[in-house]
C-alpha cells in the first residue's frame, strides 16, 4: 500500500492540484517541440523560449531533432510529463511553447520570436 502511495506521488504525469487533470494514456514523447524551445539549454547555448538550431520544422506530425543520436545529456535525460499533456495537443509550436512558459511563470523572461 505504501509503495502504492509513493509511486502515485511521483508519477510524472499527475498534474498538480491546481491545473486540470490530464490524460495519462500517453507517456510518450509525441514530438511536439515545446522541450526544445520552451526551456533554456545551456549545453546547446540556446536561450529560454527561442527553438534549438537542431529542431526540424513543425510539420504538423511533429518536430524532429536533428542530431537525436548525438545530443547532449540533458536532453536524453528529459523524460516526458505532465506538461507534455497540456501542451501538445495545441496546435502550434508558438502554442505549445507559449503555454509552457506561462505554467512556469516564464512568458515574460523568454526572448521574443
């Protein structure tokens, strides 16, 4: 019962209290982009909000990274969560990415365009 407890507590997928409940039958990456634009990569010298060099265009099926074999630590590590239910499903890369800097309190701080 514990074990049952501490998993449910650190599932990545569980919203936190104040958002909406998401779906949690997708936990995989589902290529939308947002992970390599939204945030600052210091590996990469890429800037909060403006999208990695190495991003393919957002071809409506999803943007691809470039060098995905050869990528830095931090973006193997990134692990798909619940951010990735409410940002994926928008339309846009400019959407999805903009609504990751607002849960985070980011939009202000990132670089324009």
């Amino acid at each position: 019962m514990a074990a049952e407890l501490l998993a449910a507590s650190l599932d990545l997928f569980t919203a936190p209290d104040d958002f909406a409940p998401r779906s949690t039958w997708r936990r995989d990456c589902t290529a939308c982009g947002a992970c390599c634009t939204a945030p600052d990569i210091s590996a990469l010298g890429k800037p909060l909000g403006v999208k990695c060099v190495n991003l393919g265009a957002d071809t409506g099926a999803g943007c691809l990274c470039r060098i995905y074999e050869g990528r830095p630590v931090v973006c193997r590590n990134y692990q798909p969560d619940w951010i990735c239910g409410e940002v994926a499903p928008l339309p846009t890369l400019e959407a999805r990415v903009g609504r990751f800097l607002d849960i985070y309190g980011l939009h202000d701080e990132a670089l324009p365009g």
